[in-house]
C-alpha cells in the first residue's frame, strides 16, 4: 500500500479540530489521510514537499452539466429561454456516446487541473444507454470523483409526441446502472438521478421520480425556479407531506421560491445549489445565498454550464459571496442611511462552501469535505509563489480571494497523484483536445443561434 508524506506546507484544513497549520505535515496510506501534524514520520513513504505551498482540500463543484464542454463559447449572451431552446432542442440532439465522453473527459480534467476533485455530473443528455455509459466511462477515466446524474433528454415535441415533461425517468436505465457499472457507493463515481422535478414534469412523473430514487438509495437533484409558470405550484409541499424529501434532495437555483418553500425543502435535510454567475447572466433570479443562510442552512455552490462560463470553482466561491455580500450591503446602506461598517460574510464561511459544505450536499461529507485523519486523501496544493499569489500574508484569503486554477500545483484523489508541478499526468491529452474540438465543430455546424 502506497504511503505518502506531504510535508511542510500551510495546512487549512476546514476540521474545526485539526484546525490550521502554519507548517505542517499530512501521512497517507493508500487512498486515506492517517495522521495530520506539526511533524510526522513514516518508513517507506514517498515525500511530497509542500514549501511555500497551501495544503487543503480539493474543491468541490456541486452542480455541473460536464457533457457540454466541446461547445464552450457558444452561451454567453443567453438568456435562459434561449439556453433552454438552444442548447436542448437544437445542439443537444446532435450529440453522439463519443461526443459526450470527449466533454466529460476533457471537462472532467479541467476540474482537477483547475483544483476541484469532485464534481457532481449533471448529465441531462442521455439519449441512450451508450450515452450514459460513454458518460461514465470520461469520468472514470479522468481519475475525478464524481457522483453521475443521470438525467433525460429535453427535445421539442413533435406532432404527435409525448412531450418530456410527461416522461418518467427510465427505471430501466437506473437500475441497469445501480445493478452494475454504479452498484457501490464507496468507488469514485457514484449513481444519482438528475429529475425533472417539480417545475418541469407532471405531478405524476415527479412523485414516480422521487420514489424510484428512493427505492434505490440515490441522490436526486432537480433543476427549480420556483416561477408562477411552474408545472407543480405545490410540488414541493407535496413531496414532503410524502416523506419524499429528505438530505437526499438536492435542488438547483430555486431563485423564485418563497422562503415558506425553500423552508420547507431545508428544513427536511435537502440542500440547495446556487450558480450565481449563471444565474446572473440568464436571468434566472438573485442568487438565494442570503435567504438560505437567513434560515440558518448553507448553500452549496457550482459551475453550471461551461458553454457560458469558466469553470473554474475559486471563480464561482468568489462570485457567490461578492454578489450576496453586494446584497447584503445595500439592505445595510438602505436601513441605516450610512456606510456599510462590517461585512456580512467572512471568508471561511465562503471556503467552506465549496469544500464540507458542498461535500454534505452530495451526501460525501463522511468522506471529504477537509482534512481529516480518516477521511479520503483528496488534497491540493496551492503555490503560493506565484505572482498573483505573492507575498502571502492570509492564507485562507489568499486561497479564498487570490487563487485560480493557474495556481495548483499538485493535486491529489484517493491518494493518486493526478497533477504534479503544475501539470497533468494524463498521457495523451493533445490528441483528445484534438478530437473534443472536432466534435465541437461537428455538432455547431450549420446551426444559427442567437448570439
């Protein structure tokens, strides 16, 4: 078993009881941290100097539609109808199983290039069971922590055609993969649902969604706006009246929900993502990291789509808590008629977000989240002598308000070194770079779309 010592780093843990380390020292055998200290030693291990490096956990992207990578560029100047449209009705269709493994390949490898070792898939455009599989198959190759959401196609009804808000999902897909290639829980990528939910099915299809996850045991996540438009008004009260909600919910955006709802969905253990550049660009809503914090919960946080945005998680931790500090600060200003004279949100608590908080959310927390003797060795480490980075005198602000992917040096899953020096280990990535814009160009041509 493979036995590694990553020494002499600044460790920020985000464990209240190892705490921070101006100078410390991280013990791992296999794919576990065994012991956290000021100085540790170990026979046989392999030494990985952390000098003038941050030592914390791998971020983690809780929401993420990775398939959409070879057609980054394409959404910038979308609203949502357009995205929906667009990327759904029109480029989605166009998608082969080997489209969608390049774009989670590639995608998948930026996460962990840019510091993030766990993403949650939300892979809403499996047309067949080789999609699906195609899709798995790019993370798994990727070396990334990953829990799949498998999701359905959203295609325009044709005359005569069922539209896909009256589709349930396949039980047949879910169990062909719970039964084998996603049977465990305790491998690197896991199995969850990414449903239709409440604002973009029938009642019938969300209560039979919901149901089928729970007979499996997996994670489900929803899209929800929560506008007047919405297919089920009182899908949510329903759905929890039924005990179908519990901390194996996991909702996106919901920006147009009432704090009675987003209340009643917290309050059962269910999380909610926000995507606040996303949201702010497509005109979903204001992000609701201040009315979930309000009620005493935390917010996980993601990239959404790259078709539009970096996805780069030190850019979306920064965004989600200048916009809701922005919010927060005009209340302030409005209130008392003077200057905003403390903020409302420390850094730590944005930190936090994108690391144990996001590894709650997808139901990972006894698992990774920080730095903590038994839990799995997923790490980064941030160099700290970099330019932009340089002097460093905050770590956890320099990590929180400095730091891009530019900047991590080595990352580290389940104790496999993936990036090292500020490089890639995957071999072979030129000729899939080459083949992912192939394919880009394959499926945008010909096509107009509003720009």
């Amino acid at each position: 078993m493979a036995r590694t010592i990553i020494k002499g780093g600044y460790i920020l843990s985000m464990d209240k009881k190892v705490g921070e380390l101006p100078k410390g020292d991280i013990f791992i055998e296999g794919d576990k941290i065994i012991k956290i200290g000021r100085t540790v030693r170990a026979s046989d291990a392999k030494i990985i100097d952390a000098t003038g490096m941050i030592v914390m956990p791998g971020l983690i992207n809780a929401h993420l539609h990775t398939w959409q990578t070879g057609i980054r560029g394409v959404a910038g100047n979308w609203s949502i109808p357009e995205y929906l449209h667009h990327m759904h009705a029109q480029i989605a269709p166009r998608f082969s199983a080997n489209d969608t493994y390049l774009g989670n390949l590639i995608g998948s490898l930026n996460q962990i290039s840019n510091g993030a070792t766990t993403v949650f898939d939300w892979c809403h455009n499996n047309a067949t069971p080789a999609h699906s599989d195609a899709a798995i198959l790019g993370l798994k190759e990727a070396g990334i922590r990953a829990v799949f959401g498998h999701g359905s196609p959203k295609p325009d009804a044709k005359k005569n055609q069922t539209p896909f808000t009256h589709i349930p999902h396949p039980r047949s897909e879910i169990e062909r993969l719970r039964k084998g290639e996603l049977a465990s829980d305790d491998t690197l990528v896991t199995l969850a649902m990414a449903v239709l939910g409440p604002d973009f099915s029938t009642w019938e299809v969300t209560e039979h969604d919901f149901r089928l996850a729970k007979e499996f045991d997996v994670l489900v996540s929803a899209h929800v706006w929560g506008a007047p438009n919405r297919m089920n008004k009182d899908g949510y009260t329903k759905l929890a009246k039924l005990k179908l909600l519990d901390q194996r919910h996991n909702l996106v955006h919901g920006v147009y929900l009432s704090d009675r709802e987003l209340k009643t969905v917290l309050d059962t253990g269910a999380s909610v993502t926000v995507t606040p550049e996303v949201e702010l660009q497509m005109g979903h809503g204001t992000p609701r990291t201040g009315a979930i914090r309000d009620l005493g919960h935390r917010p996980s946080i993601g990239v959404d789509v790259e078709s539009n945005i970096s996805g780069d998680m030190f850019s979306v931790m920064r965004m989600t808590l200048q916009s809701q500090r922005n919010l927060d600060n005009q209340r302030i200003n409005k209130k008392t008629k003077g200057p905003v004279t403390t903020l409302t949100i420390k850094p730590r608590e944005a930190l936090e977000w994108a690391t144990i908080d996001n590894a709650r959310a997808l139901g990972l927390d006894s698992k990774i989240g920080s730095l903590s003797p038994g839990k799995k060795a997923d790490i980064i480490l941030i160099n700290t002598n970099d330019l932009n980075l340089f002097p460093v005198h905050n770590p956890l602000e320099s990590a929180v308000f400095h730091a891009n992917g530019s900047n991590v040096d080595t990352v580290m899953i389940g104790g496999n070194v993936l990036k090292r020096n500020g490089k890639l280990k995957y071999r072979g990535i030129g000729k899939k770079k080459e083949l992912l814009a192939r394919s880009g160009r394959r499926i945008l041509k010909g096509m107009t779309l509003a720009a």
